[in-house]
C-alpha cells in the first residue's frame, strides 16, 4: 500500500449547499439541447467546486468506495483521469432521441463522447468525465456452446467464433438524472422529489433542497450494461430485425444457477433471440439492469424466500407477491418507466422481438414511443421446477402468456414450490 502521508490530505471542508457566486465558474447544463457545447457538460468532479454543475458526483455507487480509497490514502483526492485511448470503439448517435429534453431523462445521452465534444473544456482543465463507456468482448457461456452443440446456433466466424464465443459489443452506462425530467415521469412535483431524495438517503445530498438551480443529479445508484450483438448499425435501420431483452440483475440465478426463479435461462434465452437475429442481418440488444430483487434489493430477497417458503401450506403461486409486499412495503421498485432511456439512447423505434413477458416493461416501452412487434415468453422447457411458482404468480399478475387459460385462486395456491429443509 502506498503511504499515506505522500497523498495531499485537504485543509478544510468546501461545503457544496450554498453557491459560492464569487468563485462560481461552472458551465450551465441545457438539458435537450442538441449541440453538445450549448447543452453543456456535466461537470461533478470534486477537484474544484468552482466548476461543479450537478449534485452528487460520479461512478454511481462506486463514489463512497473512492471515498473509502482517499480516506485511506490510497487515493490522490486531485486525481484527475488520464483518458487516452479510453473512446468509444464504435460510434454510438446522436441519435434525433437524443434532443428531446422528457425522452431520456436518466442517463447523458454525450456521456460516450465527452472526450470528443468538450476536448476544449477538458483542455481549459474543466474535469470532464465519461459516463458512458463501449467496448467489445468476446463472451462464453455453457449453455450458448450447447445451442451450437444443438445447432441451434451457427458458427459464422464472426458473430459466433469458431471455438463457440460470442462476439459483442458492451456499453457500460453510469446514471446522470434530470430532475425535472424524472419528476414528471413519475408525475411527481420536483420539489418532492428532491425532498424525498434528501430526506431517505439520510440527508446524504443538501444540495436537493438548497440547490434548485442545479437540475442534475449523480444518483449514489448501480448501473446498466447493455450488450450489443450483431452490426450496431442495423439497431436503426427500418428494413433489419431488432431483439430485445430487457432484464433486471438477479444476481443468484444470473452468476450462480440458483433455481428458484427464470432469470438466467431467459436472460441466455434472450441471448440466442439476439443471436439469431443477428445472423439472420438484424441485430440484438441486450439490457441488464443493476436493480437487484427488483431494486429492493438481496437482502430483502432472500428474507422473501424464507418467507414465502415458511408459510402456512408452504411456496405457492398464489402468495407470490404477496410475500414481498409484507417484507418490503411494495411489490416492486424498479420503476420501468425510466427503463426505456436506455433503448431511446440507442435510437431505437421499433422492436422486432421482445423477449420478456412483463406488463411493466412492455408498457414502459410502448409509452415511450417504440413499437413492439412480437413478445416472446420464456420456452416452458427452459423453467425450473422450483420456479413454477414464480411464473404462475406472473402469469396470474398480468403477465404476457400465450397460454389463455386462466388458473384461479385454488389451482394458483397448488402450484408449489419446495420447502426449507429440501
Ligand atoms: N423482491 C423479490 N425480487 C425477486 C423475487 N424473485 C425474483 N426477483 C427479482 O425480480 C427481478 C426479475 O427481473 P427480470 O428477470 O427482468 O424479470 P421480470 O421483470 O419479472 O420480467 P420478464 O422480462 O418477463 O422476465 C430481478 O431483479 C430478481 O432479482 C422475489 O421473490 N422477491
Ligand atoms: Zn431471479
């Protein structure tokens, strides 16, 4: 570890509440403009709080790791990113999306390019940060090598290799909020959203309340990830095929098999939609969302499991959201209609294939101005048997099915899940 008493340690606390107009040399954000200069950057470095025009700063929730980082002094708090040969390896936009100010209001839509757009400002020593990044990969998973195994898949050398690895390209995309654009998506007055931004992080952000001229927030949050497959061009172009799966991180089942639910073997499923699609001249998009337990989180999660599964009469279908509700006060806090920023940002208009079978995120989307041509429920084949009980309770909620039979109460209470001690 590097020692401690080389870093600068800061003399005094600059407290950020207050405009100090004396000093105050921040650019001005323009929030919908389409020429990048005039929208503005945002600007959240703690380096200099002259230049600062948002609340909060970046990385996400990585932000208080930094702060563990300088606190220790393993960090140089005036650390200023070296960003050579950090851009963008595919051009993404600007897209016409990226010019209506109620479109995309959780995410900046320039965060890829700001290398590009404010090389001026960053020059002048402004601390411009990327809060996007892309990049390409290759990506192997057991169960993609068994669909070509299958030949479901082909090897074409270059969407599929030759040794069964997927080509793609990833985007990693860091949130940047609007305010007043996320309080009339919520249909919410702004002055209460700060207030309970403010209030229920502790008071974390002072700013929301004392600063109604600063209109962004860095919210402390996780990120997203989207994958692209196929030619990134073909996104938006009217006459090719377009994939989707939208999911939300559930960390259990994604990295680790649990089976208790469907998210891995649609998210995979997902995967080989896009991947055919690809193939066959469109392209797939795959958007992962770091809103863990439906963004309650996995402690809450897994005190849902045990809960549902000590219950009277034991896991059924019938007390599925129910079970959330008592433990979390609400059955959902993903917020879906902030979700479509992210398909907006990539110019999306039209989806040929949406892999997923929620209400919400197919509402969210419709509403948002994109089309959606076909949905695609997960294969009956792919469900675990634990997580019968999952889909059934979707399926009863309003879920998408192909299947029009309803079940009613008794049958929905039959469908069980297994116990504790299984
Ligand atoms: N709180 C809670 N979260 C759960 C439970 N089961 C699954 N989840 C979470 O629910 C979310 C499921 O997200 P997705 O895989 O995108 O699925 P979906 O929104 O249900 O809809 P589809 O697109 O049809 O799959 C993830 O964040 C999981 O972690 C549960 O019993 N309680
Ligand atoms: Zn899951």
């Amino acid at each position: 570890m590097e020692d401690s008493k080389t870093i600068t340690k800061p003399k005094h606390i600059v407290l950020t509440s207050h405009p100090n107009s004396s000093r105050c040399n921040s650019p001005a954000i323009n929030w919908g403009e389409s020429d990048p200069l005039k929208r503005g950057p945002i600007v959240g470095t703690l380096v200099n709080s002259a230049h600062r025009n948002v609340i909060g700063t970046h990385s996400g929730s990585y932000s208080v790791y930094r702060a563990l980082a300088v606190a220790s002094g393993t960090l140089e708090p005036n650390h200023r990113p070296d960003l050579t040969n950090t851009a963008p390896i595919v051009p993404i936009g600007p897209h016409p999306s990226w010019t209506d100010p109620n479109l995309i209001v959780s995410l900046d839509p320039f965060g890829a390019m700001v290398g590009e757009v404010y090389s001026d400002l960053y020059q002048q020593g402004y601390d411009i940060r990327p809060t996007i990044a892309i990049t390409k990969a290759h990506i192997n998973m057991p169960e993609l090598q068994d669909a070509v195994d299958k030949k479901r898949l082909a090897i074409d050398g270059k969407i599929i290799k030759n040794d069964g690895s997927l080509v793609v390209t990833k985007v990693a995309i860091d949130p940047v909020w609007y305010l007043p654009g996320i309080a009339q998506r919520l249909d919410i007055q702004e002055s209460y959203l700060r207030r309970a931004l403010f209030q229920q992080t502790g008071g974390m952000f002072p700013e929301l309340i004392t600063r109604p001229d600063l209109t962004v927030f860095l919210p402390p949050i996780g990120s997203i990830t989207v994958y692209l497959i196929g030619d990134v061009a073909a996104i938006t172009e009217p006459n090719r095929l377009l994939a989707v799966r939208v999911h939300d991180e559930c960390n259990g089942s994604d990295v680790f098999g649990s089976d208790i639910c469907t998210c891995r073997p649609y998210l995979v499923h997902g995967l080989e939609v896009c991947v055919q699609t690809a193939q066959a001249g469109g392209a797939g998009v795959i958007v992962y969302f770091r809103k863990e337990g439906r963004a309650l989180g996995e402690v809450t999660k897994f005190l849902v499991y045990n809960a549902r599964k000590r219950q009277q009469g034991g896991d059924s279908a019938n007390a599925y959201f129910n079970r959330t509700e008592c433990v979390a006060g609400v059955q959902d806090m993903r917020f879906q209609e902030l979700m479509p920023d992210v398909l907006n940002w990539l110019g999306i208009k039209r989806i040929d294939r949406f892999v997923s079978m929620s209400d919400m995120k197919y509402n969210a989307i419709v509403e948002s101005g994109i089309e959606i041509i076909q949905r695609i429920p997960i294969p009956e084949h792919l469900i675990p048997a634990d997580a019968q009980v999952e889909i059934a309770a979707k399926k009863a909620a309003g879920y998408y099915t192909e299947n029009t039979t309803e079940q009613d109460a008794i049958a929905l209470a039959e469908i069980q899940g297994r116990g504790l001690a299984d």
